[in-house]
C-alpha cells in the first residue's frame, strides 16, 4: 500500500511510515542535522533568507548553500618520497 493507492489499509501503512520519519527527525540523524549542528536560533538560516539578514548570520545561510552544491573531491593520494 504505497504511494496513492486505494487499497484499503493504506492509511495505516502512511501513518506508521510518518511515525517512523518522526522518530528519524527527532533523533537528528537526517543528513541536515548531521552535517550541520544547529540551534534554535540558526534554525531560520535554513529556511529563504530573510532580507538584510546576511550580515546578522554571519553568512552562515550562504556558507551552507555552497557546501551543499560542491561535490565530494575523490582524496589526493600521497606519494612517497623517494629516496
């Protein structure tokens, strides 16, 4: 019973999933929460940008958005020096 489905049963299986996603949140484990540890007073910073808050955050809203777009660089491998 997923998605839109009108089998009978599918509310149930919706509400247990949204419990489970609940649960998910409150546990911080979502990728937002994990990357960035974040206050209740930040927490604007990670909705629209409010107009002349960029100084008050510090650019924090504009930091995140560019470490969001880069991609992870493969790591640089270390060459020995040779002797």
């Amino acid at each position: 019973m997923y998605g839109n489905s009108p089998l009978p049963g599918k509310e149930k299986g919706w509400r247990v999933f949204m419990e489970k996603v609940e649960g998910f949140r409150e546990k911080g484990r979502g990728l937002l929460q994990r990357r960035w540890k974040i206050s209740r007073e930040r927490q604007w910073a990670f909705t629209e940008e409010v107009e002349g808050s960029r100084r008050k955050d510090c650019g924090f809203a504009e930091k995140r958005r560019r470490a969001l777009k880069k991609t992870r660089r493969p790591l640089k491998k270390r060459r020995r020096a040779l002797k």
